[in-house]
C-alpha cells in the first residue's frame, strides 16, 4: 500500500499497487507459435480512499519497461490513479511459420448451358470502296487448236444474170441459192426553151431528174412466189417548144403475188418550160424504195445562162438550158455525169441555138450505171433556140430545150430533150 498526497484536499490518498508478473523471454524465431497461457486471476479490487481528492501530483518520469516474466500473469491488483504513459519499449521479433504447400487444383466445373442468341444487330454503313488494284499480268497464251477439216469445194455453176429492159415476169430458177435485184426507174425528161419577143429576158427549160436506184440481196429460200412480176419503168419525153410539157419517168419495181412489191425505184420528173421573167424549175429526182439504193439528181434549173446537170453516184440529171438576156444569147448547161464509170459528161449546147450534147454509154447491158444526162440547149436570138440532149444509159434525165428572143416569124424555142429509160437485172447464184 502507498499514499498519495491530494493538493486539492491536503490530505493523502491510499493508492493500490498493481501486481504485474515479469515478462517471458521471447521464443526463438521461425518455431511454432507456442500455445497461449491461461488468464491469471483477476486481484481484488482495493478499497476506495476516504476524503477529498487532493491535488494531482506532479506527473513522475516513465520507468523502463520491465521484462515479460515467464510465469503465469498475476491476479490484477487494485486500480490506482493513472500514472503517466512509459515510454515505449522495443519491439520484440516477429516469429513467423513456413508458408504451407499448395493445395492440389479441384476439377474444372461442368460448361454452362448456351445462352439465348441475340437479335441480330442493326446493319452498319457501307464502308468506303477500296482503291483499285493494279491490273494483273496478261496470262500466257492458250495452245492454238487444230485446224479444222478442209471444206467441200464449191460448185462451179455461173451465175444467171437476167436483163429486162422491158415490163415482163421472171421465174426463179431451180436450185437458187441467193438473188440480187437491181432496179433503175426511167428518168425525166428536159423542159422546152420558150419564145419570147426581142430583147426580152427568158430562161431555158429545165433539166429532166433522173430515176432513182435500188438494189436488193435476197436467200433464194425467202422468195417463195415461183414467178413474179418486172416492172421496168419508161423514160419521160422531151417537152415540145409551144406545145407539151417535158413528161416524167416511170417506176421500176419486182413483185410477187405472196411478197407484193418488195423493191421499187421512184422516176424522176420532167422539167419546166423556159420562163420569163425568172426561172424556170428542173425535175425532181427519183428515190430508191424498199431497200437499200441511191437517189437521182434533180434537173437544173433553167436561167440566162444554163446550169449544168450534177454529178451522182447513181443515174443522172440533164442540164438547163440557155435563157436570154435583152441583148445576147448563152449557152446550155452541160449533163450531169455518172462518178462511177466516169463518161465525160454531155457538151452544153453553145449560144446561137447549138443543140445539147449526149453521153455515148458503155456497151455492158448488165452495167445499170451507165450513161448521163442529156446537155441543155443553147438560146439564141438571130435564130431557133437549140435542142436540149437526151439522157442516155440507164434512168437519167434529159436536157432543157434553149430560149429564142426574136422577132422573127418561125423562129422557135428549142425541144428538151427526152429521159432514158429505167432497167432491172436479176442475178441469180447457185
């Protein structure tokens, strides 16, 4: 037992001491961790001070720290007064056990059953095109095939060729392979020049246009009709100065009586007569009708001076003829000429009233380009305007008749000249 003095009551307090057993020694590091000590008994509480508390004493330095007895922990003594913290004693080691082994892994667990399938997700945008990639090598070359077996030689039959100047009917030949149709329709004939008092403007008559041509390649096989109709087409005649008016072509054309017309050529059309004052008109040209062709050419037209009938590839037209002024004559225009064959075309007629020119044609029946347009017919005012040329060959127009300007009792105005006749040929290969 100890006393305190109280400063508060000036008296002195009784103060319990505690019982404390002396602390074991530290086991050795890394053993097993020994089993812990029972509790010791608690001591009794002891008895409460009587009087006022006195005043508290000035607070005493922390003793060290005892050590740890190995005993068992003494009964806990009476509390007294709290006495001011110790300082901290070291720490004592720390013992640790070895760490244990592993444990064997356990079975893996049954798979899950599958989960229900998502919708399918909306789709995304289009991506960007890619750029393009470079072009490949040219592969090698295949192996060239055989050749293939000679074909049988072919016939050595001629072809028949069948003229027909005139309207008429054809019959296809037996064992026909392919037929090739030509038709030229008749072309126009060349207006008549006019009289006219002296010193008196006038144009010649107008050319004649010339037909139209048409040809046609057909299989034998289609051409079902056994015999069919030729229609060749006339050429139109010269007007007549003071008289007729210059006449137009006729159509050519084949037909059968299950096909119908299936290749035609349009006529070409006769020319004006001379006027005064002005011009005066040349013929229209024919046209091809049904099937591949060429066209005429239209006459020229008459004026003071003639005009010269133009070139084609088909049949072609006349040329105008010469007009007057109030003072002189003028020639002819010259005929118009075929480009294939290349025949010099027609001489116009010369002033003074000369006559028009014509074409000599090439002497190939079978040749449906030939010849030319007849030349116009040179005025005159001393004497009777000249004749214009007729159209030669095949389908082309003739040439407009000269003017006369005269006062002169007999004195006439020239003829025109009149259109060639059209033509078809057939051509038959075996």
């Amino acid at each position: 037992m100890a006393f305190k003095f109280n400063p508060f009551t000036g008296k002195l307090d009784i103060v319990g001491s505690a019982g404390l057993g002396a602390t074991g020694a530290t086991g050795p590091s890394g053993g097993p961790v020994g089993a812990t000590g029972s509790t010791g008994a608690s001591g009794a509480t002891g008895a409460t001070g009587i009087g006022s508390t006195g005043a508290t004493g000035i607070q005493g330095a922390t003793g060290l720290q005892g050590s740890t007895g190995l005993g068992a922990t003494g009964s806990t003594g009476i509390i007294g007064l709290t006495g001011s913290t110790g300082a901290t004693g070291v720490a004592g080691a720390t013992g640790e056990g070895a760490t244990g082994a592993t444990g064997v892994a356990g079975n893996d667990g049954a798979t899950g059953a599958t989960g229900v399938t998502g919708n399918i997700g909306a789709t995304g945008l289009q991506g960007v095109q890619g750029i393009q990639g470079l072009t490949g090598s040219t592969g090698a070359t295949g192996v060239s095939g055989n050749d293939g077996a000679t074909g049988a030689t072919g016939g050595t039959i001629s072809p028949q060729i069948d003229i027909y100047a005139a309207s008429t009917t054809w019959t296809k030949p037996a064992n026909a392979k392919q037929v090739v149709i030509e038709c030229v329709a008749g072309g126009g004939g060349g207006g008549a020049g006019i009289k006219v008092v002296a010193a008196t403007i006038s144009s010649g008559g107008g050319a004649g246009g010339s037909g139209g041509y048409s040809r046609a390649i057909i299989n034998a096989a289609d051409l079902t009709d056994a015999t069919y109709t030729v229609t060749v087409g006339a050429g139109g005649s010269g007007g007549t100065a003071g008289g007729a008016g210059a006449g137009p072509g006729t159509n050519s054309s084949v037909a059968g009586s299950t096909l119908g017309q299936f290749i035609f050529a349009q006529r070409g059309t006769g020319g004006g007569v001379g006027a005064t004052p002005g011009n005066s008109t040349g013929g229209l040209a024919g046209i091809p009708g049904g099937v591949a062709g060429l066209s005429g050419t239209a006459g020229a037209a008459g004026g003071t001076t003639g005009s010269g009938g133009a070139n084609n590839y088909g049949p072609s037209a006349g040329g105008s003829g010469g007009g007057t002024s109030t003072t002189a004559a003028f020639a002819g225009g010259s005929g118009g000429n075929n480009t294939i064959t290349g025949l010099t075309a027609a001489t116009a007629g010369t002033l003074g009233g000369g006559a028009g020119g014509t074409v000599t044609p090439i002497n190939i029946p079978s040749l449906v380009m030939n010849g030319g347009g007849g030349a116009g017919g040179g005025s005159s005012i001393t004497s009777n305007g000249g004749a214009g040329g007729n159209g030669t060959g095949f389908g082309c127009g003739g040439g407009g008749g000269g003017s006369c300007s005269s006062n002169t009792a007999g004195f006439v105005a020239g003829n025109g000249g009149a259109g060639a006749p059209g033509i078809v040929v057939i051509t038959t290969y075996f």
